[in-house]
C-alpha cells in the first residue's frame, strides 16, 4: 500500500497502532489523566487539555501532528489542533480505546480522591 493511500488526509496515518493504554508521559511519572487522546499520524496517546499535565496537546507542539482522535471506549471523533475544530477521519488500527476496564479518570490507583478540583 502506497502512503497516498494509506493516508485519509495530511496528518493521518490509519494503519498506526497507538503506543499504548495510556498517556505515555503520565505512565513514565506516576501520574494520572482525565481522558486520553491518539495521535493520528503516530499512534502516540496523551492526556487530554483537561487533564493536569496536557500531553496531547504538548505532542501536537512539540512534533507538528495537527489530528488527535478520542482513545476513550465509544467515542470516534477526531480534533484538529491547527484549525482548533472537530475533522474527519478514517478508522484507525485497533485498539481504538483503552481498556474497557480502565476507568476515566485514570489509572486506577493513581487518581487522587480530590481530582475534580486539579482539572483544567
């Protein structure tokens, strides 16, 4: 398969599996995530902006991957940091979500009980 038809659009690569079950930066510091976001173009997963530390949004800075889709079970959309608005994309190579049994927030065990109020 080509790259012109793997990818759906500037910014996607469908056949990219994520990096793992959670935010990757948040796992390597023992830290927690509201909910989680998929890099489109490279599988990476990142906390969301409402989460402490906003590594989704600090990877879209720091590499230039404008589309993140939602990692979090039943949710597809797709976000378009560059434009600031909702896009369109192709399904993404599985798994499309963590772990159903991983809970929002998360992990379990890493949650503070006052979470609510060290939202963004």
């Amino acid at each position: 398969m080509s790259d012109a038809t793997r990818e759906f659009r500037p910014g996607i690569d469908p056949a990219v599996p994520p990096s793992g079950p959670g935010c990757a930066e948040c796992d390597e510091v023992g830290g927690w995530w509201a909910h989680l976001r998929r890099c489109a173009m490279c599988g990476h997963v990142g906390c969301c902006d409402s989460s402490p530390a906003q590594h989704a949004t600090a990877h879209f800075r720091e590499t230039g991957h404008p589309i993140v889709q939602s990692f979090e079970p039943g949710e597809d959309w797709f976000w378009d940091y560059g434009s600031e608005s909702m896009a369109d994309g192709p399904p993404l190579a599985p798994p499309t979500a963590h772990p159903d049994d991983q809970p929002s927030p998360g992990p379990a065990g890493r949650v503070p009980d006052d979470w609510r109020s060290k939202l963004n």
